[in-house]
C-alpha cells in the first residue's frame, strides 16, 4: 500500500502577512497555501515543517491524516479564553494534551487505528471540525471532554492502549449538554472515532457536578458502555 498523509492548517485570528507566508512557502513546493489557509496530501516523502511549531506560531487550527490509521486534530487559543489548568484536567497522555506558548496554549487530540479505512477525500472534514474552536473559546467544554472520552474509548478495541491501571482514573469535570452534541462536536467526535455508545452511557449517566458525589472511573464508563450493549442487543 502507498502511503498516504493529508495536512491542513487554518489561520483564523489573524492572516499569515507576507514574510511568514514566505516561510511556510519555503517548507513545501507542491501545498496550496494563502494567507489563511495550508493544504497538502502526500503519496510519498513527508512534510518537512513541524507542525507543533506551525501552531505555536502561524495558524490556529490543523488537522492530519494518515493511511495508517492516524486522525490528529489541533486548536490554538488564547489562554485567557481557555484556561490551561482547566484543559490539564482533560489531557490523556498522547491522545490528549496541551502545552502553553506565549499567551496561548496549543491543544494536540490524536487517535490511532490501523484498521480503518482512510478518507481520501478529507478536504471537508476540517471545515466540520473547525466550528469547535469558537466553542472553546466561548466557555464550551463539551470538545475537552469529547477528546478524553474517545482517548479512553480506544481501550474497547485496542487492550495494550492503556495499562491496567487506568482502570480507577477518574473522570474529569462533565460538562452539560453531552446528549445534544453541536455539529461541530459531532463531526469532532467522529473524526476521533468516538464509540456512539460509549457516547451515549457517559450522557445518560453523567454525574452532577457536586464535592459530595464520587467521580466516575474509566472502568465505570467502558463497563456501562458494555452493559448498554449486551443489553441493546449489540
């Protein structure tokens, strides 16, 4: 199989100005690349930019493909709009973290599965996605704790994602409004391959956000998860 990656960034807040278009130009002589926007797939090499560096200093959203089973999904906001502590609240070893740059931080979501099928037409599935970066910025969390979710959803079908441990690691703060997903934040939990069921268990038995009331474990949700299915029949 020829190997296949999809790479696109988006600037949003402010437009690249005339030298570091010229520096993004300088990375790749095949992209499309305008003021606000970068886009190349690969049939063979590689990207030679590093997109950690893209984000901390150009663009504001990426998202990257490849054929063996890769999604990575990245959004950078200002810190006084997203609160770094509060983001570490959600942050999965690689499949969710965050670091800080200057006044923003930079939030990296991947997920990894070597049996899917690649979309070789992605071209829209970052204007899906890229809805959820205002919704962060607007106080909206339900996108943080999508992203653990579907991190933690990778143990149902991968069993040496996580060790055995992370069974007792408790859930982080539930957001509102989990049952009634944007579509920005479907498309996002999509893109992660977010089991619905898994989903829809977290949603219907969330926990009030109370001192008094225990958190749930991850093997309470991937337990519920499995008992929703035996019992739907699935």
């Amino acid at each position: 199989m020829s190997e296949y990656q999809y790479y696109e960034f988006v600037a949003i807040d402010r437009p690249l100005d005339d030298d570091e278009r010229a520096e993004i130009e300088a990375l790749s002589s095949r992209a499309t690349i305008t003021s606000t926007r970068f886009v190349n797939e690969y049939d063979f090499g590689d990207f030679k930019g590093d997109p950690n560096e893209l984000m901390e200093s150009y663009y504001d959203v990426h998202l990257y493909l490849a054929n063996w089973g890769m999604h990575r999904v990245m959004f950078r906001l200002p810190c006084d709009l997203l609160d770094p502590d509060t983001v570490a609240e959600y942050c999965v070893g690689e499949q969710v973290s965050a670091w800080v740059v200057d006044e923003f931080v930079v939030l990296d979501f991947a997920n990894e599965d070597e049996d899917s099928e690649i979309d070789r037409e992605p071209e829209s599935l970052l204007s899906a996605i890229v809805g959820v970066r205002g919704e962060l910025a607007a106080g909206d969390l339900r996108p943080l704790y999508l992203a653990w979710l579907a991190a933690y959803g990778t143990w149902e079908r991968d069993e040496d994602a996580f060790d055995d441990e992370a069974d007792g690691d408790l859930e982080p703060p539930v957001p509102p409004g989990l049952g009634s997903l944007t579509p920005a934040q479907q498309a996002l939990a999509d893109f992660l391959r977010l089991d619905a069921v898994l989903l829809a268990t977290a949603a219907e038995t969330g926990l009030p956000a109370a001192p008094d009331v225990p958190r749930r474990t991850v093997a309470n949700l991937l337990d519920g998860a499995a008992h929703r299915r035996t019992g739907s029949g699935h």
